[in-house]
C-alpha cells in the first residue's frame, strides 16, 4: 500500500511517496506560505497531486507545526505559522478527493523513528526536535502518545526560565528558546556582539546578519563564541533531558530535526550534562541519547505510516 507523507514546516513543504516498509520512493518540495494559512492547504494539495500521478494512493498523512486536536483534523494553533483553529484536514481532503490524517509533525517525526529508524527495538521514547524551535513526541509500549486533547508532548514550551525570554507561543522562558536552533543563533550573536574578538571568525563568514549556518562552519573551524554557543545549547538539552526522564522515565531519547546535523558540537557534552543532572543519579540506569536516523525523511514516513494506520 502506497501513501503520501507530508512534513510542513515553517518554510519548506515536503512530501513524499512511503511503501510499507518506511522507504520514500519519490519525493517533492515547495515552499511554505507560512503568512497565508488560507494557501497552505492549496500548497499541499499540488504537491500530493504531483507524487499521486501514476500512482494509486490510499491515503495521505499531514505532519503539521502546531497543536493538532483529538480528531487529528483541527490545527488548533501554531507559535511559528499564522494557525488558529485552522480546519486543516478538511481543506486538503476536499482539494485531493483522498482520505486525510493530520498530526503534529513532531509526533509524526517521532512515530517515524520508533518505526524505521533509531527507536526500533525501544519500547518507550521520548522524541527530539531542534530546529527552529522544540518539538517532541512520546512512543510508549508501542503506541504514540497524544494526550486527552490530542496536544501532548510540547516539549518546547515547558518553562524552564521564570521571567525569561519572550517565546512565540505566549509565554515567557519556553525550553525552545534555550535549546533550538533559533536559540543557538540568539547566543552566538550576542556573544559576538559584547565580545566581537571572540566570534573573529563567525563574523567573517556572516559579513552581515548572523545565521544557524554560518554559526556550523564557523564551528567547524574552532571560533570561539560558536562553540561557545553550541555548549549553551548542549546544558539546556541535557538539563530538559533530564527532567523529561524524572516524570516519564524513558528508555532512549532520540534527538533529531535541523539543528541535530550539527549533533558533533554539542550531543557529546549533552549526555554528559543529563548524566550529571538526572535525579537519583548513581541509582538508576542512564537512558541512552541517540540522532535520530531517518534524517530529513523522517516526519514525511512518520506521516505517512500514521495515515495507513489510521
């Protein structure tokens, strides 16, 4: 059975044709009109017609950044796209004629990973997103959790600051604005701002505004204030890791989504500081941190997976 996974993000449509065993055999990518909510479904729509030429679809998944209801229909609302209470489901089902499950992309990312990819043989897991902001998704003994109301596992907005920084979904000191990959480009500007001899690199390779790439290849050449930025990073995931553990207890945690490409500056130092903040330390055992697997592809066969099983 053939269907089509679809990953939104905040500037990249991307889909894909999914087999049952988890493998893309096609793909495409359009851009997000994330100011025009009322053109997104239109934007999925055309690209599920695209991949359906030739091809006999079942069904189609929708991975979605925002907070999805119970009837996985309804995008409730959305910190990082214009969302609010955005029929979704029915929109794209009434441009494409075919059957259509929304999720949260997170949890779509994260049933991907449990299925195909690096939570394979893992019972519970709590899921990872770096990228603009925080995303997370629980599988537990098998089955993705999502809460009464469809909207658990929005790690990101745990508040993990009192009276700290302004997140887009509201409220103030979100676990996304420490840990994400607009995070790291915040610190790394900042440093290079107050300590400009300390990012001689970083803002070499900028020339003007900073961004999460420049900070990655200044890394990689051993500028001060990017690495600097990344450990920041590292503390805040391996802090919030830690506290995930001491309410739910997972066995492994997958880190994945953009920010995870560059996991060598920070993933290492990461466990390390979950090792060294985990209740009850010494007394139970480590869960392990592993990158996720499926890459780019993962929310798309997450999606896509959801929508066959539904």
């Amino acid at each position: 059975m053939l269907t089509i996974g679809v990953d939104i993000g905040g500037t990249k449509v991307a889909a894909g044709v999914v087999d049952d065993d988890g493998t893309v055999i096609a793909q495409a990518l359009k851009p997000t009109p994330a100011d025009r909510p009322d053109q997104v479904a239109a934007t999925v729509a055309e690209v599920v017609r695209e991949l359906a030429q030739g091809r006999e679809i079942e069904a189609v998944g929708v991975g979605a950044a925002g907070f999805v209801d119970e009837t996985r229909s309804i995008v409730r609302f959305a910190p990082n796209l214009a969302w609010r209470e955005e029929p979704l489901q029915k929109k794209i089902s009434g441009l494409i004629g075919l059957p259509v499950v929304i999720e949260n992309d997170a949890n779509a990312m994260a049933w991907g990973e449990a299925r195909f990819g690096a939570g394979r043989g893992q019972s519970h897991i709590v899921c990872i997103t770096l990228g603009t902001g925080i995303g997370g998704g629980f599988v537990f003994d098998g089955k993705l959790f999502r809460g009464h109301w469809g909207m658990g596992a929005e790690l990101g907005h745990m508040q993990v600051v009192p009276n700290g920084r302004l997140c887009g979904c509201g409220q103030i000191g979100c676990w996304e604005q420490y840990a994400s990959g607009n995070a790291l480009v915040a610190e790394a500007r900042h440093i290079a701002a107050v300590q400009p001899k300390r990012a001689e690199i970083l803002l070499g390779l900028a020339g003007g505004t900073i961004e999460g790439e420049e900070v990655t290849e200044a890394a990689k050449l051993g500028d001060e204030a990017s690495l600097l930025a990344f450990a920041g990073l590292a503390d805040w995931l391996g802090q919030g890791m830690a506290d995930l553990a001491a309410v739910l207890d997972p066995g492994c945690f997958i880190v994945g989504g953009g920010v995870s490409r560059a996991a060598e500056f920070f993933i290492d130092r990461a466990r390390e500081t979950f090792a060294q903040r985990l209740t009850g330390r010494g007394h139970r055992p480590l869960a392990e941190i592993r990158l996720a697997e499926l890459g780019a592809s993962a929310g798309v066969v997450g999606a896509a997976d959801l929508a066959r099983l539904r």
